[in-house]
C-alpha cells in the first residue's frame, strides 16, 4: 500500500502518521449473534461500561437505524448490479456489526496535519458515518484523485470495505479514506472557540460486516469475471482474521 500511495501525484498523496492515531474509539456490537459459530472470538457478547445506565438503549437504537441504512442501500447496489435483491443482505444476517463512536480531542491534537486516521481501506463490507461536528475526512476516487469530504446536515455517507470488494470480483472496490486536521478543520476550531463550543471531532461510524460463517466469493455475473480468480471462496471470518493479523504485524492501522 505504501508503495501505492508513492505513485500518486504529490498533491494526492496522504498525510504520514507519525506514531498511533490521536483518536477514541469505543467498538459496540450490535445485533443478533449467531448461536453457533466457527469464529466465537468474532461475535462476542457487548461490553457495557459502567456508569452508563442509558447505554445499551442509545446505541441500539442509533446502531439499528444506521444498519436499516445500510441494508437499503445494499438491496439497492445489488438491484444495480443485476443481482438479487438479498444478494447481499441475506449474507449480512447475524453479522458481526460494530458500532464505532469515535473521538478526536482538538484542543490537544488541533494543529493542522495531524492524522486522526492514517490512509487505509475497511475490511468491513460497508462503512457508514454521521455527519462529524468538524471536517477532516479525505477519501480517493477511483482514478487516484483525492477529495475532501462535504456530509450536508442530516446525509449519512457510506464507503465500500473490503467484502464487496471480495463479493463483486472487484468491480466495487474498497474505498481508501485518512482523517486529518485540514485547514478547513482549523478554521472551524476557530469558530467551535468564539462560539464557546466543546472542541471535540466526533463522528459515529458503523462497521456493517459480512456474517462470520458465510462465505465470500464473487456473486453471479462477477464470478466469471477475468479478476474472479483473485478472489477465492473464503470464510468472511477467515478474512477478518487474516486481516487483523497483518494489523498486529505491521502495526496499528487507521480503522477497522
């Protein structure tokens, strides 16, 4: 990946993390889980912290609304893509959604340049956020071209990870995403403090996965794609911990 992003025009290239992410994040499962699995690890029990007695209800309740999202706009892809409707959403039952909240401290970590989420893909099927309280977030199109991302009040947005990747024979790719303190984000610092406001970049995301035990391959016309055979048949959590495993080899990455 880094020699990837070598080759991209200087005024494309991402930002460097020097050291971890100054970001919080607090993972929270929501949804069913499977009462037998291959991969118990992967769809463990929530863990509710103390002191929260209102927890488990709000982040249902967002939890389900973001993945009633998702599933909408998964039945819609798949229609566009001459798929059936439930093409992917009957793999996504039961799956190891995570619930993300995440957290930024711009009072210490407010100076432009600094990496809240280092250049990286999700290894997720898709990815959806709320609109954050301050901007930050790059994304690159497909031609390598890098975009600030503009979410209007009350739009979610939602990026492709890794499993439609895999579903689509890489037709859809994983989208590649950094956050980082922008001039734009320094600006609105500025007006965050006249206003007496918290200086906190929150934004809630939601990691919507592939069930652990289903299997990923290409789905329909994608399976007689000439790429089809980059994209063996696998277990969705068999990908997932090969995918963590790199991560604990080479280091922390951006998000998962």
């Amino acid at each position: 990946m880094q020699e990837k992003l070598k080759e991209l025009p200087k005024e494309f290239q991402p930002s460097i993390p020097k050291g971890a992410d100054r970001k919080w994040r607090y993972m929270w499962r929501v949804g069913p889980r499977p009462s037998e699995t291959r991969f118990q690890e992967l769809n463990a029990e929530p863990v509710v912290p103390e002191g929260f007695p209102e927890w488990k209800d709000t982040m249902d309740s967002w939890g389900y609304k973001m993945i009633s999202a998702i599933e909408a706009v998964a039945e819609m892809a798949a229609i566009g893509f001459g798929l059936p409707k439930d093409a992917f959403t009957s793999l996504m039952k039961q799956g190891p959604h995570l619930l993300a909240p995440t957290g930024s401290d711009l009072r210490r970590y407010g100076q432009e340049g600094t990496v809240f989420a280092g250049y990286h893909y999700d290894l997720n099927f898709l990815t959806i956020h709320g609109r954050s309280r301050f901007p930050g977030l790059n994304i690159w199109l497909r031609n390598g071209q890098k975009v600030e991302v503009k979410v209007p009040v009350g739009c979610l947005l939602i990026h492709a990870g890794k499993q439609i990747e895999w579903l689509t024979a890489g037709d859809c790719i994983a989208g590649m995403h950094e956050v980082v303190v922008t001039n734009r984000t320094v600006d609105a610092i500025k007006l965050a403090k006249e206003q007496h406001r918290l200086l906190w970049r929150v934004s809630s995301t939601l990691f919507a996965h592939i069930a652990s035990d289903a299997v990923l391959k290409p789905l329909g016309r994608f399976a007689e794609s000439s790429l089809a055979s980059k994209y063996p048949a696998i277990y969705a959590g068999e990908f997932v911990e090969q995918e963590l495993a790199v991560i604990n080899l080479k280091g922390n990455r951006g998000e998962l």
